[in-house]
C-alpha cells in the first residue's frame, strides 16, 4: 500500500528497535495493535515541531520547579528530571495483568510482615531462612506483637517492573519503604496534557489525577478507632532532601500540612504539631522518613530529623505511620528471592508477575549455576542499596569475574545472581531523531483497608544509548506512561 | 479549628518582608542620581552605603566605593544581607519551604525572578542598564503582589502575609526618608534650590508618591510637607502611618477571627508607634531631629517582630525548654 509508505520526514521512518521488545512497537512474537493510533499520530509530527514542544515543557518544568536536588560541592542545585515527551503505552490487557500481579505482591508482602512480627509461620515450615528475616537488619523488634490496622504494613508500594526480550513483564524489586517518583507520574501527564493535547485526544487515556486522594482516604483509615476526621500530616525530612518536590506534591493533592520533625512534638505518648495557636493532636503521618530516623529514641540517636518519643506513641496506637515501621524487611534484595514462594506460601497462588530469574547463592544450587555461569550473570550483593557491588558478567574483565567468584566462594549467602535481562525499548526523542531507548516502569500500589493501583506508574528511561541504567543520578529520565482504557465491548 | 503551622506562618511573614525588601532595594537603587550626590552636589556613590549604615561590611569587601563596587554589593552581593540577590534568594528560599501552601503561580513567579537575578551579570549593572533592571526588579515584585492578591487562600497565612508586608514597607519607607532627606538638606543649607527640587521630586518618585502628593500640596515642595506626607499621610500606601495602621487592624483580625491567644504584645508595641505618629507634629518632629525620630520607628518595628516571633513563630524553642523542665 503506497499510502502507508513512509515519508522522508516521518519521524519514525528510520525508526530502528535494534532487536529488543519495543513499548509501542511491540516485538518479533506480537505486534503492539493498541499503539497503531499513537505510531501514526507521533509519525504525522515534524522534528523541528516535536523538539521545540519538547523543550517547551523542559523550560516549564524548570520553571514550577518540578525538580530533585543534586548536591555539588558547593551547593544545592535544582535539577529537572529529563522528560521525554513520547509516552510509553500500555494496554487494557497488559494492565489488567499488571494490576492483578501487584495486588497479589502486595497482599502477600503484607501477610509477610504480620506473620514474622507475629507467630513467624513461615519460618518454622521452612519456607524462609530464619537468618534471613530475624537477623536482617531491617528487621525491627520494636515492632513485634503489634497490631497494626488491617495487618497492613506497606500502604504504599512502588514495584520495580522491567520487560524482558519476550515482552514478559518481571519484578526487579520491592520498595516498600519510602517508594518516590509519583509525583512524576501526575506532573508528567499534566505536562503532556499542555504540549501535546493533540497527540492524547479522544485515546481513552486511564486519568492518575486521584492519587493523592486515594493515599490519603488509605492514610486516614488507618488513623486511631474513633476519630472521624483525622488530622493528618506528611512528615518530610526536609526542604534539602532529594525528593522534596515530590513531598510537596503530596501534601498539596492530599490538602494536609507538609511537617518537619521540628514541627512536631510528642506529650504523654501523643503527636502533635506546633501551630500559631498552640499544639494541635496529629493522627496519622504518612512520612517520607526512613525507619532509621525517624525516633532518636527509638532508632538511631543522632537523628535530628525524626520525633523523640513517635515509636512509643506509635506502639501505644496513638497515632498511625504509613508506612509501619519494620517494612524495610519486605523488600530486602535476599528476602526478594523468596516473594514467589511466599505468594505460594500464604495464598497458595503462583505469582502472576515472576520475578526476574534469580539464583540465590546461599542454596548449594544456585551457587553452582552461579560459578558455572559467571559471564552471563549480574551478581548482586544482597545487603547494598542503589546498585553497589554489582558485577556485570557479561561486560566484566577476567580479573573483575575472579575475583567476583572469590566473593561468592567466601561468603555466598551475600549474593544472589541473575541473567541480563535485556530491557525494552520505547521511541524517545534524541538531538538526532527518534532512537530507542531502555526503560522500566514503577507502578505504584496504594493500601488502607483494601489495595488500588495507580494506572500505569513512572516510566523511567535511560536517556543515554546502549544503557539499561534508568536511575535519575546517572542520566536517566521519565515518560509520560498511558495505560488505555478497556474499549473491547 | 485547622491552624497553621508555626513554621509556614513564620515563612510566609519573612517572604514577604522579602519580597518588599526587594522592591525598595530596586526603588533606593533607581534614584541612585539624587542619592548618590555629597553635601556638595558630587557624585559619591559612598553616601547611599554610609546613610545604610553599611560602611564596615562594605569596607570589608571592597576597596573604595566605586558606583561599580556599590552597586555590586547592592545588586549582585549573595553575602550583603541588603543585596537584591540575597532578599530574592530569602524570599525564593521561604516560597520554596511553602510550596505546599502557596499557590502554584506564586511559586512560579519568585522561583522565574530567581533564576533571572541569579544569572545578572556585572554588565546588567553598568550605569546605562541599571534603570531598566530596577525596573524590572520593581515590576516582578509588584508582579508577586498581584499575583499574591489574586490567588492566595484568604486564611490565617494571609494575615501573616500582610504583617510581613507593611512591616517591612513601614521600615523601608523610614530608611528612604532618612537616606533621602539628609542627603538633599545635607549639614549645611544649600544654595542651590533649583537643584533641590529636583532632588526632593526624585524622592517623590522613588515612593511613587509624586503625584500622590501633588493632589494634597498643588504648590510647592517643602521638605517638611514631604517629610510629613510619606511618614504621616493616611492614604498613602507606603506611608508609616498608613502601614502602621494596616498592621494594627491584621492583627486584631487575627485574634478575633482565628481566636489566637498571642500577639498582644505585638499589639502594644503596635499602639506605641499609632500613638507617637498621632501625638507630634512634622515639625516638631524635624526640630527634635527626625533622625532620630526614623530610628525610634525602626526600632519599634523590630520590637513588633521580635513579639510576633515570640507569640507565634518561636513555639519551637519555647515547647522544647518545657519539654525539658517538665
């Protein structure tokens, strides 16, 4: 057919996925038929027009100062998360799936953490080293035999998803501490809704608008029984923290007081919050600060972010915490492993979303795999956060495996592995043109009484050619993530 | 009763004071042809830095008060407290802590003005360009007062808003009538009235009171009516009086309206400046010296400060020392 023929200036005509799984292209098994619309509208769009639109929004983005905080050694500086204004699709189908999956993770996370504060059922049948969880060091005994409202732990989860070759959605990673990135979720779309109306309408795009209310309706359920109208407050550690914007963001979609620990203050194991006319009572605190500081008291004593005395007024069911403290245990890189098996465990379901395959080392079999297939691999301490003491088999020299395989045989209950999972790829715009490039996807999960999924989630993409680093520290950026509404009849 | 958090009612004052802080920064800095004339009609850029009383931080930085090194410690100096970068950076700084309380189009705007005075230059203070960027400093200033009256909430924030901004103009207005009128009357008479009506019509004008006060006194220009109309005037919105007056009523309003226990001792002090500028004529005033007088007003205001800290900003400190008594 000559009328699809592409033209010389499509923006897509030299359009290349290089092999891997692509978001709105879909891969060599499956085409991406819910995209089609997309592709032919983004194709229809000049360069010249789509780089100006582009940097439109980064100048706005700047300009609300929807920005993280990168620390030179100077000064603070503003930064804007690099945003790409072509979004990444996901359709009523694969959301569906996703959806499921996530309420499944999470419902078996927080069975988890109820039962190892509690009776520790799934210590004793075996199913989880004991070592693993009672000696972990997020493991917070403070918390043993207390009831928290619903046995819920982790009001808010963010499920690190990657996609592999096969277009298989995988879980990389829990978080289910202090989860960030959804304030990029909703300014993303607000800022695609402004600069490029014209790609979005009539596509049936699930709206995100409600975050904030659902977080808070989740936070103010769990608040002390009897109170109707809970005050409710979000405890950041402050303005010179990285996910400041987002804490903001927060605060003014949920209508309440964004607090410092300065700003409150506990009496007669009661919280409360210094106002102009005195101490007010606070309810329940959704906090962006870590188990470790958040109670000099209780935890580490040099916090001067936290509240002295919170932990005691927590235990005695004054005031509530989202999340419970003690959730850190839940999405430790070991704990990890055992998710699939804990998901069997107490629900006696298989996971809907496997787990990116994972060869843990302190089993005599995945240790053997493990040295067999050291230049495949990506070894991974368990204890390390933010991508520390990785070995990446495939790109490491001889002396990096050897000595790699000299960790694993001296401690290798320190080590999990996995395959190089070769992440999918979404069109994003380059100074060049259109070029793949490698994404993620977090979606996050909102709890109170019951779980609600936010459609879609962060796509974060690794701006940089040929890398799967996503991460906003090292150059990654973010997209707008539309997941369409089920229009099938 | 929702009420606000001492810490954002404390930041929305200080924004504010700020963000007025600015404005008469850019007006003091636009009429640098009047003020920046000695006793005997020279240029010398050291009298605007002597009448601020800023001679031993200047003279700590900078060599000799060259109209460059005066107008950069003024303009583009981040480490002088009474720079214009330093009072947009305070008050971006402030606007930044309540985010979450201001309107979105509030932050916008300082969070703009910010990254524009950030990114001056020693160019964009040369002599020929410094009207302009006065200019636009006053006009994003006054940008951020539109902006304020049109979109933020009208709760007790507001009110602390208001404190903030006629507290700081009062004391504003005070400091350019002082640098102002001794810089035209000098020590010695002049001899030379054609050049001071210039002068005093410059000074007029750097209140945005020229016309204002022509409606009042059609003939003439005596420096005591001037001095009179920008201290007393009730209709004048920079005037101490007037400000004064404004302070008086928001802090009543919020005791009546948001049943606050504090502030009455910011009332008092509030009172004393009401019934001083009520009980002296402007000529009395000038024979007793109305330095001094400006002094005495500066003082009093920073007392009004000091108890709206101690009523309703400093719960922090306060609750702490309780906390560890009990």
């Amino acid at each position: 057919m000559t009328a699809t023929e592409p033209r010389p200036n499509d923006l897509l005509h030299r359009y290349d996925q290089a092999g891997f799984y692509d978001e709105l292209f879909g891969g060599r098994e499956q085409s991406a038929p819910h995209a089609a619309l997309i592709r032919e509208r983004l194709a229809a769009l000049a360069f010249d027009d789509i780089h100006r639109r582009s940097e439109d929004a980064a100048r706005e983005l700047y300009n609300l100062g929807i920005t993280f905080l990168v620390y030179s050694e100077q000064e603070a500086i503003d930064r804007i998360l690099p945003f790409d204004v072509i979004p990444r699709v996901i359709s009523a189908r694969e959301w569906t799936h996703l959806e499921a999956g996530i309420v499944q993770r999470v419902t078996a996370l927080n069975l988890f953490l109820r039962d190892i504060y509690h009776e520790r059922k799934i210590i004793r049948d075996g199913v989880i080293p004991e070592d693993l969880v009672i000696g972990n060091a997020n493991y917070r005994p403070q918390m043993i035999g207390l009831k928290v409202p619903f046995d819920t732990y982790i009001h808010i989860l963010g499920v690190d998803l990657v996609r592999d070759g096969a277009g298989v959605f995988r879980v990389l990673e829990d978080n289910g501490r202090v989860p960030s990135g959804v304030s990029y979720v909703v300014e993303n779309r607000h800022m695609m809704q402004r600069v490029f109306p014209d790609l979005m309408q009539g596509l049936g795009i699930r709206p995100i608008d409600n975050y904030g209310q659902k977080l808070l309706q989740a936070v103010s359920e769990i608040a002390p029984s009897g109170i109707s109208e809970p005050r409710v407050v979000l405890l950041s550690p402050g303005s010179y923290n990285s996910a400041y914007f987002e804490h903001i963001f927060l605060a003014r979609e949920m209508g309440v007081p964004l607090v410092e620990g300065r700003d409150l203050v506990v009496q007669d194991d009661r919280v409360y919050m210094k106002t102009t006319n005195g101490l007010a009572v606070v309810d329940s605190i959704y906090r962006r600060i870590g188990d470790d500081f958040l109670d000099p008291r209780a935890f580490n004593e040099d916090s001067l972010l936290g509240v002295p005395g919170i932990m005691e007024a927590y235990r005695k069911g004054n005031v509530a915490l989202a999340n419970a403290v003690g959730t850190g245990v839940a999405d430790d890189k070991a704990v990890y492993c055992y998710v699939p098996r804990m998901i069997k465990y107490y629900l006696g379901e298989e996971a809907l979303i496997p787990n990116v395959e994972t060869y843990i080392c302190r089993e005599a079999e995945g240790l053997a795999y493990t040295l067999d297939h050291l230049a495949e691999l990506v070894v991974k301490p368990v204890g390390e956060a933010g991508g520390y003491g990785i070995t990446l088999g495939p790109l490491a020299s001889k002396d990096e495996l050897a000595d790699c395989r000299a960790k694993l045989l001296a401690d290798p209950s320190n080590y999990i592995s996995q395959p190089m999972v070769p992440l999918s790829v979404c069109p994003t715009l380059t100074e060049s043109g259109v070029e793949p490039r490698h994404v993620d996807l977090r979606p996050f999960a909102v709890t109170g009484r019951q779980t609600w999924v936010l459609p879609g989630g962060l796509t974060r993409v690794a701006m940089r050619k040929n890398t799967f680093i996503v991460n906003s520290s090292q150059g990654g950026g973010s997209k707008d993530t539309w997941v369409l509404e089920d229009t099938s009849p | 009763m929702n009420n606000l958090l001492a810490r954002y009612a404390e930041s929305i004052f200080w924004m504010a004071r700020y963000m007025e802080r600015a404005e008469n920064l850019a007006r003091i800095l636009d009429v640098h042809e009047t003020f920046s004339r000695d006793d005997h009609g020279f240029k010398n850029w050291h009298t605007i830095v002597k009448l601020n009383g800023d001679d031993q931080r200047f003279f700590e930085r900078y060599d000799i008060a060259s109209a460059e090194n005066v107008l950069r410690f003024y303009v583009l100096d981040a480490q002088n407290p009474t720079s214009i970068v330093f009072a947009v950076r305070a008050a971006r700084e402030n606007a930044r802590t309540l985010r979450p309380w201001i309107s979105t189009e509030m932050w916008a705007q300082i969070n703009v003005l910010y990254n524009k005075v950030q990114a001056l230059e020693v160019k964009d203070i040369a002599l020929p360009n410094l009207t302009h960027l006065c200019n636009e400093i006053k006009e994003a200033c006054q940008t951020h007062s539109g902006i304020t009256e049109g979109t933020f909430y009208r709760d007790e924030g507001w009110y602390f808003y208001r404190l903030g901004k006629f507290i700081e103009r009062a004391d504003q207005t005070t400091r350019l009538l002082d640098i102002g009128y001794f810089t035209i009357t000098g020590s010695t008479p002049t001899t030379r009235p054609s050049q001071d009506f210039i002068h005093w019509h410059a000074l007029l004008r750097s209140v945005a009171g020229y016309h204002a006060f022509r409606r009042v006194y059609p003939r003439g220009m005596a420096p005591t009516a001037i001095a009179g109309f920008i201290l007393y005037n009730e209709s004048f919105p920079r005037s101490v009086a007037l400000c004064a007056r404004e302070i008086n009523g928001v802090l009543t309003r919020l005791k009546s309206r948001y049943k606050l226990r504090g502030g009455s001792a910011a009332m008092e002090r509030i009172d004393e400046i009401l019934a001083a500028l009520s009980s002296r004529t402007i000529e009395r005033v000038i024979e007793d010296g109305l330095h001094e007088y400006l002094d005495w007003l500066q003082l009093r205001l920073s007392d009004v400060t000091s108890e709206l800290s101690h009523s309703f900003f400093g719960l922090a400190s306060s609750e702490e020392t309780q906390q560890q008594g009990a």
